[in-house]
C-alpha cells in the first residue's frame, strides 16, 4: 500500500517506521529536520511542507495513496488534512485527535469530517490506564478477541514467587500463556527451561479470568476496592476520562484542577468523583493536602510533577501510583525508579493507528515495550500459514521471535500446547517482535 503520514513526532515516526519495510510510504512535516532524520534511518520518503496544503499532498503522492494518516499535535490541522485529501482524491483517512468533544462530534456525524478513522488519545490512554490499574500488579493491560483474551505486563520483583523459577514450574495457570520475557531491555522469548529472574518484565496472554488470578498470585499489592481512595492530580481531558471510567466500575475518585472555570465544568460533568480546586504543581501542599489518605495516586499533568509527586506518594506510603508520561526519552527513568504504572500515550495510539491500518489483516495490533514487540490478532483463513498446523509445526516455520498466545475457536479460548492444531476461522492471539512483524504478518 502506499501511505502518507503527516506529522513526524513521536506516533508518526514510529508508525512510519514500523511501516516502512512493507509499505510505500512517504512522511510529511514542516520541520526539515525531522524529515530529514527520519528519511536517513527508515526506507521512506519524505517531504517538508504543511499537510493541509493539496500542492504539499499532491508533491507527497497523494493522488496515488491507499491512507493518509494526519498525526499531528493540532486536532484542526489533523481534520483539515483528511478533508483535504478526500477533497482532492479518496484515500482511507485516519485522524489522531486529543479533544474527547471532538471524537464525540465526530461520532455524531456519522463518521464526516472527511475522516474514515478517528482515534482520541486521551480517550484511549485513560481506557488503557484504568484497565491496568484494576489488574493488581500490571505495567499495562490490552484486550483483544472482543473480551476474550487479554494481554498484559508484570515486573518481577525478587520477592514475586515465580522469580527463581523456571517457565516449567512456573507454568501453573492452564489459560496462560507466557509470550516473553523483557530483561535489561532486550526481548526474549522464553521456553520451559527459561529461568524467570528478578527485574524481568514478563508478558503474558491468556482469558481475563486466568490473567487476572496470574495477577493476584504474583502481584504484592491488593486489588483496588471500591472505596478505596484515588486522587488524580489534572483535570484536563485526560483526567476527566481517567475519572469517569473509574465511575463506570464502581469508584468515587477525587480529581485536583488548579483551574476554578475548569473545576465548574469537571463537577457538573462527572457523577460520584469529587471535584477540587488545589493547584497539584505545588507539591508540597498537594502532597500534604491530599496524599496523606490515598490508595493510589493518578498524575495527568506535565511529566516533571508527575514524577515529584509519584516519588512523594510513595515517600507517604500510597499503595499505587500511576503515571501519564508524553516524552519518551524520560520513561526509562520513571520506570528505573519502581513506579507501579507508567502510561506512554503515543505507544497505545500508535497501535490503534496500526490496527487500523491493518484492517484486512490482523483485526487488532497492540504495541509493547515502547515499540520493540507487537500483540496481533488474526482470523486464521486458507491461505494463512497456521491454517491446519500444529503450534509446533508453525514454529518450525516461523522466526524464533514469535509466539501463538492464544487460540479463539467458536467464542471460547484454549490455551495453545504443541500439538495445538489451528483450524480455518479460528482467532490467534500472537506476539512477536517488531523488528519481524512484517515479514511474519504477510504470511499469517
């Protein structure tokens, strides 16, 4: 396919990388210098100009293009450049937008706006973010299968029971999988003899219900009760749709905004949370004022006072504490110092974008460990290379970094073993790394 991207930050850069060896794709952007390091390290090319503009698009390749994706940082300029582009010919449109009222708008519309695919990061960040909160013990959690199977992170810490163990011994969860293993940033698939250590970041995949007493055995923290005490420190988009989803499933959080216009909308939008106007910049009052009695503790401001308040919190002694990191280049600090949850808004994105794109293919991706592996899920069909192999067999013909997580078959998951036969129709949950994704998708 031939693909243009708009935007070269940080969702653009790593969609169009991940990309670039099986697509055409171009890169667009105003700053040269991001269009210039990105066409030096990646098989794409690249044009400096402003994506709203059709001579910009029509220099791009428009006219040729299967999808035009506008990730820029203006949810304006993202609308402006689709509808550019389905003015002029009728590619697949894909828009990343901050503006949950916009997302909603759009909806409305019945999908208008010149935008096939709109995906709102705020919204998919806070879904995200609530999901791995309730799941004790995850650095992050994604479903996929319509509910059926679920992919999560977990840090093994040296008193987590299975650390010492073998793969083999450890293996007591009959719907799990255990997909990989993450050790001093390097990716590593594991086999039984695998010896699970401490500060490995393990990936598993397996039902909700298995996943989720996986958590309980090897997390050290309780799961969140309902009465328990959530303050979020911001109450932008980002913190109203962490707060309102946390109402969905039973809780009253409490939410700080500095802003005394922002905190009258935030009271008459949300239901059971509590609405108070403090200024979470200050950290050392915010820390006295509303830290003190907190069970867990969500930072939605700038990365910095994320940070200071995190590392306060656990100074307080809160239970949990969860992160909303914007710059990559600072999330191995957050998660070298043993913060619980550290959220990358432009990896989940990223994702979705890829998921969308794929669509023909696998039905959902999700990106992990900041874009080193990838979690698809893929309708086996008779051309696939799985169809009527065994998991053993499809290993033989597939590279070592891939692992089949889960088999879907008829709604219902069965745990894959090597003599797994996968059938026509069935649903595959796999998990691969990034670096061989797009030699493995062609052939699933």
């Amino acid at each position: 396919m031939r693909i243009l991207i708009v935007g070269a930050g940080d969702v653009g850069t790593n969609i169009a990388h991940d990309l670039a060896d099986s697509h055409a794709v171009t890169v667009i952007d105003r700053d040269s210098e991001r269009v210039d390091s990105l066409t030096a390290d990646a098989a794409l090319a690249g044009v400096v100009g402003d994506g709203r503009s059709v001579g910009t698009l029509d220099e791009a390749g428009l006219s040729e293009a299967d999808i035009v994706v506008a990730s820029t940082d203006s949810d304006a300029a993202n609308v402006m450049v689709c509808n550019a582009a389905k003015e002029a010919t009728d590619p697949h449109t894909i828009a990343r937008v901050k503006d949950v009222g916009l997302y909603r708008a759009w909806q409305s519309f019945d999908k208008g706006l010149g935008v096939d695919a709109m995906l709102c990061i705020d919204l998919l960040a806070a879904q995200s973010l609530v999901r791995s909160v309730v799941l004790p013990g995850a650095k992050a959690v994604d479903m996929f299968a319509d509910g059926a199977a679920e992919v999560a992170e977990f840090d093994i810490g040296a008193e987590t029971p299975i650390s010492g163990q073998s793969v083999a011994e450890a293996d007591q969860y009959p719907s799990v999988t255990f997909a990989a293993i993450i050790r001093d940033g390097e990716l590593l698939i594991p086999n039984g003899e695998t010896v699970i250590k401490a500060d490995d970041c393990l990936v598993v995949i397996g039902s909700t219900h298995g996943v989720s007493r996986f958590a309980k055995d090897v997390s050290d923290r309780p799961t969140l009760q309902p009465d328990d005490d959530i303050v979020i420190a911001g109450g932008d988009s980002l913190g109203y749709n962490v707060a309102r989803l946390f109402e969905d499933r039973g809780f009253a959080p409490e939410v700080i905004e500095h802003d005394p216009e922002r905190v009258s909308q935030l009271a008459n939008q949300l239901g059971t949370s509590t609405v108070v106007e403090a200024d979470a910049t200050d950290v050392d009052g915010f820390a006295r004022d509303h830290l003190a009695e907190a069970d867990l503790l969500v930072g939605t401001v700038d990365d910095d006072t994320n940070y200071l308040l995190a590392k306060l919190a656990r100074e307080l002694g809160v239970e949990q504490t969860v992160e909303v990191v914007d710059n990559r280049d600072v999330i191995d600090l957050f998660e070298s110092t043993g913060l619980d949850v550290v959220v990358h808004p432009q990896d989940i994105v990223a994702g979705e974008i890829l998921q969308t794109i794929y669509e023909g293919g696998p039905e959902k991706v999700a990106v992990l460990e900041h874009d080193e592996a990838e979690v698809l899920e893929i309708e086996v069909d008779e051309e696939s290379l799985l169809a009527g192999s065994t998991i053993q067999g499809a290993d033989t013909e597939l590279p070592q970094e891939f692992v089949v997580g889960a088999v879907i078959r008829g709604g219902t998951l069965r745990t894959p073993r090597g003599g797994t036969v996968i059938q026509t129709g069935d649903r595959v949950i796999v998990f691969m790394a990034t670096a061989v994704a797009d030699e493995i998708s062609a052939q699933l």
